[in-house]
DNA sequence: TGCTAAACGGAAGGACCCTCCGTATAATAA
DNA sequence: TTATTATACGGAGGGTCCTTCCGTTTAGCA
C-alpha cells in the first residue's frame, strides 16, 4: 500500500466517524470524501460501498476500546482502571447510536463482525474486571459479559441521556465496588 | 373525503403492505404507487413522505391487533381466546421486522406514536389475558404488559426463525395455562 | 346536464450511491 | 538525478430514488 494510499485511507475513516456524528448515518458520501480531502473516487476505491465504511468506523471504534483497556491496566490501579474503562464503554455505546441503522444493516451482511467484536470487547472488559476482582475491589459474582448485557443495551437506547447514562454509571460502580 | 380518495386511500396502505413484506422497508414509492395501481402524485398527496405511509401501515396494523382481541373474546372460550391472541400478537410482532429501520425513525419523528400504539396493545393483551385469569384458566402472577415484553423483543429479533417462535410460543402457554 | 372543488397522473427537479477513466504521483531502477 | 511504471487520485456522469408541481380528469351536487 502506498503511502498516501494509507494517508487517504486513515484519513477517512477519521472524517467518516465525524460526519456521521455530525450530520447522522445517513450523511453522504460526497461529504465525508469532503471532510477528508480526498475525491469521492477514492473514498470508493478504499471501501467499495457504504457499509464497508460503517464496517471501518465501527472496527477503529472497537480497537481504540481495547487499546483503552490494555493502557488503563498498565497505568491505573485495579479500581480507577475499571471506572476509566466502563467510562470508555459508555461512551463507546453511545457514539455506535449514531448511526445504529447503518451498523445493524453491517451486522446482517456480515454476520460475523457482530461476533467478532463482541468477543473482543468481552476480553478487553474481563481483563479489567478480572484484574478488579482479583485485587479484591470488585464483587466477583459478576463477570465481563454480565457488565456489557447490563451496560450496553442501557446505553445504546436512543432515549438515555447522557447525564442519565452518568448517573446510572456511577450507581453501577457503586454496586460494583468492594473495599480491599 | 371523496370516494375515490378513500379508495385509493385504503388501497395504498395494502399496496404499501405488501410490497414492504415482499421487497423490504426499503421498497421504492413508485413500486407501492404501481402496486396500488395510481401515480406516484397520489400517492404523496395521502402521505406527505415516506415515513407517513410507514406510520399509516404500522397503524392498520395495530387495528387489526386491537380487532382480533375484540374478536376472539367474542367468539371463543377464554383459554382458545388467549392462545388465539397471542399467535396474532406473534404474527403482528414478527411483520415488524420487514420495516424495522423505518418504524424507529417514524417513532424517532413522533415519539407519540411509540407510547400510544403500545397501549393500545397493552389495552387490548390484558383484555384477553384479564378474561383468562378470571375465567381461572391463566396464571395470575403476570399481566398484560409482562406478556408483551416478553414476547415482543423476541419476535423483533431478526435472527428468530418462525419455527423457533413456534415452539417458543408453546412453551409460554404452557407455562401460563392452568386448569380450571 | 353543467359546474366546480377535489383528486389524479406522471414529468421533472434534486439528492444520493456508485462507476469509469483520464490524470497525477510515489516508488524504483538506471 | 532522471525515466519508468504500477498505483492512486479526482470528479463527471449514469442510474435510482424521493418529492414537487401542474395540467388533466372526475365525483358530487344543483
């Protein structure tokens, strides 16, 4: 791949997540290649139709959530890191209900990206949760799935605000938590 | 409202029915005008935009739901009228699904919409279910709006097959059936 | 039967997705 | 450094769709 093959490409990806913020699923093509820089030629020799971009953004998305679990276990202590990384899902959650719609549409075209990224975010939240639990700050009768059941869909409800989503956040830690 | 306005009416929300089940939520309006057999123009003139036909459809939908419950507490005994109703609300529950996309954003412009089509079903499930229980042949530890949210979120599930919501469906009368 | 308000049909405007191909450029070798 | 070429770029344009507009038709009524 050349080089400003991949600039383009990064590029994209970068102005796509913020035109669907900005505008909705629906924005246009013409748009984010706008926002981008770059023709509407090559956004379409990067991802030959529009859902292979949703399937793009949603990806970058899901990496920079496991790479927000790995450095708050690098960084943090077990407890501050399991808030930071639930914050992170939170917002994670949200930012997918801009365009939810266009997201579902990837999901059925290709099942296994539902899969797929669902097993990596329960690994990035068990390796937080676990690391908690095993400091002993984190009741252990839940686990990493149960957190993303309980969280997730919460978040992903069109009708949840987001001083809403902080307060039932914060009463979610509190059930969580467990001095040492 | 003239005659032939009503007709056309009435003709375009099957029309629009049908071609949404046959084609998806996504079917063009000039294959619902030609379906119905009138111009696109006449169309737009009963429903403004696209999203009101969606509305109009999901609407006659839910009549006929409400209907039904009338009908089978009319004509049958108790227990048959509940089995009755609640492989309609199944039916009902599953149509959904071919214009799912386009009934959220029809209740994203109209939340109204939302809150009242759901009691008038929840009106409607507790008819059938309340002659049930006071005919001694339903259990009584659940209501209307617990049947509903059970079964709905099942039947809008896309990856639900009719067979599975068959037998599903068996086994919630089971659970709920009681001999008098 | 004649009148008129109401309704009809479909051409056309505008937006959008996606394709195609002539032009430009990064990478490489002489 | 320069020449070469595979790779990438840009944007006009084809096709489809939603929606508007307006000339034509018709139902309902006196």
């Amino acid at each position: 791949m050349r080089a400003d093959a991949r600039r383009n490409y990064e590029r994209l990806v970068v102005a796509a997540r913020e035109v669907f913020a900005q505008e909705g699923g629906g924005a246009s093509m013409e748009a984010i290649a706008r926002r981008a820089g770059v023709g509407v030629g090559t956004l379409y020799r990067h991802f030959p139709n529009r859902i292979d971009l949703v399937e793009a953004v949603y990806r970058t998305d899901v990496d920079n959530l496991v790479h927000t679990a790995e450095q708050v276990s690098a960084d943090l202590e077990p407890w501050p890191a399991a808030v930071a990384f639930l914050e992170a899902f939170v917002r994670y959650a949200q930012g997918k209900r801009t365009f939810l719609n266009e997201l579902r549409e990837a999901f059925d075209k290709n099942p296994d990206l539902r899969v797929d990224m669902m097993d990596r975010i329960r690994q990035a939240m068990e390796l937080v949760v676990g690391r908690a639990q095993r400091a002993g700050v984190m009741r252990t009768d839940v686990d990493g799935s149960d957190l993303m059941q309980l969280v997730g869909p919460m978040c992903t409800n069109a009708t949840l605000s987001v001083d809403q989503s902080k307060r039932l956040l914060d009463t979610i830690l509190d059930g969580l938590h467990k001095e040492p």
